[in-house]
C-alpha cells in the first residue's frame, strides 16, 4: 500500500509538474513540503488543495464492504 507522499509523487509525475512546482502553485518552500512529505501529516485540506492546483479531483469517502460510502 502506498503512503500519501507517494501518491502525490505519482500525482506530480502523472501531472508532469515537480514537486518544487507543486510547492510554489501551493505557496509553500519546496523545503516546507518536502518536510511536510516525511512527516506524512496531510489534512483532507492540504489533499484537496493539491487536487485543485493541479486541476485533479479528490474524493475523500471510505467504502464499505457493503458498497456504501461513508
């Protein structure tokens, strides 16, 4: 299972922007995210931030074995 870091890893590349791109677009230091990627200490804002900047959508639900989603 991959982390959240590496989900937005594969998110910038997908996108074809760096993560230092990815850190100005979200008026951060490169160093700020960077740090903020090994401390894995994402809110569902900051993800949906990243979504936004980097014109993705995020969905934020957990699915139930059932199917629902809470």
């Amino acid at each position: 299972m991959m982390t959240v870091s590496e989900h937005i890893k594969v998110l910038c590349v997908r996108c074809g922007v760096s993560e230092a791109e990815l850190a100005r677009r979200l008026g951060k230091s490169p160093q700020s995210l960077n740090a903020k990627m090994k401390r894995e200490s994402f809110t569902v804002s900051d993800l949906e931030k990243i979504a936004s900047v980097l014109g993705v959508k995020f969905e934020k639900y957990f699915v139930m074995n059932s199917g629902e989603k809470v």
